[in-house]
C-alpha cells in the first residue's frame, strides 16, 4: 500500500468556507472538494472547455464507464483522480470530452420543433 504525500497550503478563508459549503451535500470532506474543484480546473484549463462542458464530460465517462466496466465508484477522491488522470492519460477521457462537445454542438444547431 502506497502513502500519499501531503503538502500543507494557505488558501484565502472564503475559498474554504466555500468549499466546506459545497463539500456537504457531497459527503465530501474541505480538502477532497478542493482537490475535486483542481481535478476539475485542470481538465477545463487543459481542454479550453467550459466547466459545465468539462463537468458533463466527466459525469457522462463515468457513467458510460460504469455502465461498461460495471465498476464500483471510486470510494475517494483520490481514486477518481487517478481514474480520470488514467483516462487523460489514454486519450479516452479526451475523446470523450470532444463526442460531448460535439453532441451540444448538434443539439443547438437542430432546431426544435413547436407543438
């Protein structure tokens, strides 16, 4: 078994009462939803998508991962980091991530049909 190696960071007082804000509906804990918000920075920062973009993405792969693989969901941040690292890595996550664009892309070029 591995340890992970921890750095101690000062972070601004509002960024982590955000965080523990957004980590509670989440039963996440302050560090793994700032560690789940840089995941997520990174993949954004990365890719030139939107966040809302980059989120779908991931919550698409992960569901089409699921569902294919038929594998539990990762008990920590730390494993969905290192899956979605693995992902990059393999160029399947990329793919993904244009297949949704291009998905939106389509969706808000069709035009909708009025009842």
């Amino acid at each position: 078994m591995s340890a992970t190696a921890f750095s101690s960071v000062k972070l601004p007082a509002h960024l982590v009462e955000q965080a523990r804000q957004a980590a509670q509906p989440m039963r996440r804990s302050v560090a793994s939803q700032i560690e789940y918000w840089a995941t997520l920075g990174q993949i954004v920062e990365h890719t030139g998508l939107s966040v809302q973009e980059a989120r779908s993405a991931i919550e698409q792969y992960e569901a089409a991962a699921a569902r294919t693989a038929a594998l539990a969901a990762p008990t920590s941040v730390d494993a969905l980091t290192a899956r979605l690292l693995a992902a990059q890595t393999r160029g399947t996550l990329a793919q993904r991530v244009r297949e949704v664009v291009l998905e939106n892309q389509a969706k808000a070029a069709t035009p909708v049909a009025s009842h």
